[in-house]
C-alpha cells in the first residue's frame, strides 16, 4: 500500500507541476497578449497626439491667415473712400478750409494702410505682369517697348503681398492693326 501511497504522492504532485505550469503558461500568455495590446494603445496615443498637434497647427495656421486676409473687404472699402478723398483734394480750391481736415484724414488712411501692410502696386514704365496688372487698353507707341504699361487707369493694391485690387493699366502693344485688333492673337 505504501508502494500505492508513493505513486497517489508523486502522481498529484506531477499533477500540481503540471497545473503550475499551464498556470504560469496561460499567465505568461496573458501578460504577452496584455503586453501586445498596450504597445497598440500606446502606439494608437502617439497617433493620435502626433494627429492633434498637425490639427492644432492648421487651426492656429488658419487663423493667423484669416486675421491677416479677412481684412480684404473692409481695406477695398477704405482705398475706394481714401482715392474719393484724393479725388476732392486734387479738384478742390485751394481757399477751401475743408482742404486741411480731408489731408489729416488721407495721411491718417495712409498710417493705417503702412501699419496692415497695404501698398501701392506700382505700374507705369514696368513690364505688365497679369499677376498684378488688368489691361484696360492697349496703345501703339513707337517710344516704348511693347508690354510695357504707359498709364494707369486706376492704381492697385497689395496686402501682405498678396494682390487686393489689380491696377488697370493701359499697355504698349506695337502689333495692333488699324482696327485696334491684336495681330499676335
């Protein structure tokens, strides 16, 4: 019986070894499907804060943008009331007192144009560029070379380097026929 007992004795404890050990394999499996599955969550973070960043930036870029041009509409008001002004200045008599108010009201216009980065898009003698320039007209004229813009119709404007307002230019072409038509199109 003893012989027995030794046997019942080693065969439970094989069975208690054995236990362990499908216990310490399902442990070790559980810890490396957990360890798997945390490297996914963290890589699945670093994702989604790399994500985050690049969204913030574009907000951020898009808002500077839209404090920068947004103002468009409100400065092609005032150039149109600042060139009014200009107008009255240039055809008004001289006697007139009004004539010093409207000048402390142009150079005020002028300060806050330099201070928004507002400037004149200059035109005459330069190369016409589409880019900057509308041509309104086109003239022959043996004294300049063909392209370049002879006079301005109405002065365009820049903002931040961006064009606000094209200048409508009048432009050398000495390949216009009789009729006005352009000969090169």
């Amino acid at each position: 019986m003893m012989t027995n007992t030794k046997q019942n004795n080693h065969s439970d404890e094989s069975d208690e070894s054995t236990h362990s050990n499908e216990i310490n394999n399902n442990t070790s499996d559980e810890i490396e499907k957990i360890k798997k599955q945390s490297d996914s969550y963290f890589k699945q973070l670093q994702y989604l804060q790399a994500d985050f960043e690049n969204y913030r930036k574009q907000v951020s870029k898009e808002f500077e943008n839209q404090s920068k041009f947004g103002k468009h509409e409100m400065v092609r008001s005032l150039i149109e009331i600042y060139e009014d002004l200009q107008r009255i200045l240039e055809n008004a008599n001289t006697e007139d007192s009004s004539l010093k108010g409207i000048q402390l009201v142009i150079k005020n216009i002028e300060a806050m144009f330099e201070e928004q980065s507002v400037e004149l898009i200059d035109s005459v003698g330069s190369i016409f560029d589409p880019n900057l320039h509308e041509a309104v007209d086109y003239t022959k004229n043996s004294d300049f070379e063909d392209n370049v813009i002879i006079s301005e119709i109405q002065s365009g404007y820049k903002i931040h380097g961006q064009v606000l307002r094209p200048s409508k230019v009048n432009v050398c072409n000495n390949k216009v026929d009789t009729n006005g038509v352009n000969v090169n199109e």
